[in-house]
C-alpha cells in the first residue's frame, strides 16, 4: 500500500468567504489542516489547490501543493485531477481525501478511515461515523447521516445508505457521517467518470452516486467529531481549540 493524502481546497466559500485563508493564530486555516494531515503520517500529502493564493501558502508553510482548475465541481473531482498531475504513473494506490475545513483533525480519525478500507479487500472506499449524541442534529439536515450494517463488535459496517434526514428508524443509534475519505484507486477513477445519480441529485450527497454503481463503501465507527469550520462563530470556535 502506498497512499497519498489530497486536501482540496478553494477560496470561493459561500458562508465564509476566503475561510481557507482565515487566520489562526498566525497561519492560514488550510497550513493548521496541512499539518494534521502531516501528523497522521499516512503518507504523501498535497493541498489539491483551486487558487494560487492557497497554493502559496501552503509552500510557504514548508508543504507541498498543486494547482487545479478552479471551475471543478466538487472536492472528489479536484483531488482526482490533483493526483492524475502529482503521479501519472499510478505510484499512489490508495488515496486519502481530508477536506480543507478540518483544522483539529485528530490522526486516529484518519487513520480509521483508512483502516476500513484496507482491512476488506473487496471494500471501494473507506470513510467514519460517529454515534450522535445530541438529540438535535437529529433533525438538523448539515448533519448528514449514515446507516451501515456494523459488524458484531461494532467497530466497523458496511454502508447501505446515506441521508440528512435521522435513518433508520425506530429505537438505537444513528450516525453521524464524517465526510473524511478513502479510495482505491481504481475506484476513485470510475467515479469521476460516472454522472450524478438520481439520488445523489435528489439528497445533494455525492457517496451516493457510488452505492448506487455498486460500489463497496466501508464505515470506522469513531467516538469524536472534527470541527468543521463552515462559519465565523465555527472559526472563533477553531482558534480556541487551537489556542498556544
């Protein structure tokens, strides 16, 4: 195995505008996230840049980037031109997807994420969930949802759907889809090239798009939650975590 770690980043955000550069504690958000994904010690790691602001401050920083064209549609498709750039040749077989929002990302949740990948041979992509635990982001549609067949002793599951409404019904636990990723290679490959799927469209949730093409996608269970930094008072919350 031999896997790369792409974070893809843009500046135009619509609820934070430029939040890719917003400062913490003296450097941009995306260098705090560059430097976890460094911690985890997965591998290679790249910032898949769709503007050269971002790009140049990840070199500046020490790291390494990659420009790519900033009318792509999603983050999957940016990582997917990033590492047809970076390796050509196929080098990289597994492929790690951390979004440019996660600036306290913990490597254990990475690492989780990789694991349910590489732990079923016949597994597509890898990705985490943590149980909710508060009763509200039941309902709260960001919150997006995952149900999975979780093996006996629960540390890791198939996924059989994806949603932002609280699935499955009736009494238990119910998911908490991160959206940290791993591919094989080959899989990340036929994605790109599949078009949307209806209920990709119908739930504006791109993991769908591979259930639906038969795609194996396994699930870590994890006990914590990434802050995702979508908004200011999410920021204010980042710069606490990450205070000196």
């Amino acid at each position: 195995m031999n896997p790369i770690v792409l974070i893809p980043a843009r500046l135009a955000s619509t609820r934070l505008p430029n939040k890719a550069l917003a400062d913490i504690h003296g450097a941009p958000m995306i260098v705090h996230v560059w430097r976890r994904a460094v911690e985890t010690d997965a591998g290679r790691v790249v910032v898949a840049a769709g503007d050269a602001a971002i790009a140049e401050a990840v070199r500046a920083a020490g790291g390494e980037a990659v420009l790519t064209d900033p009318g792509l549609p999603s983050g999957t498709d940016r990582i997917h031109q990033a590492l047809d750039r970076l390796d050509p040749d196929g080098t990289h077989d597994v492929v790690v997807n951390i979004q440019g929002d996660l600036p306290v990302l913990e490597a254990k949740t990475v690492r989780a994420a990789i694991d349910a990948l590489i732990r079923t041979p016949s597994a597509d992509w890898g990705t985490v969930a943590c149980p909710i635990a508060n009763p509200a982001d039941l309902t709260e549609t960001s919150v997006n949802k995952v149900v999975a067949a979780w093996e006996a002793d629960g540390a890791f599951g198939r996924a059989l759907y994806f949603s932002k409404l609280p699935v499955p019904w009736g009494e238990g636990e119910v998911f908490h889809h991160i959206g940290l990723y791993t591919y094989r290679r080959a899989a990340l490959d036929r994605f790109v090239a599949l078009p949307p799927s209806p209920l990709e469209v119908r739930e504006k949730l791109e993991q769908l798009r591979a259930l639906e093409n038969g795609m194996r996608i396994e699930v870590g269970r994890v006990e914590t939650i990434p802050l995702g930094v979508d908004t200011e008072p999410q920021l204010i919350e980042a710069r606490r975590l990450l205070a000196p």
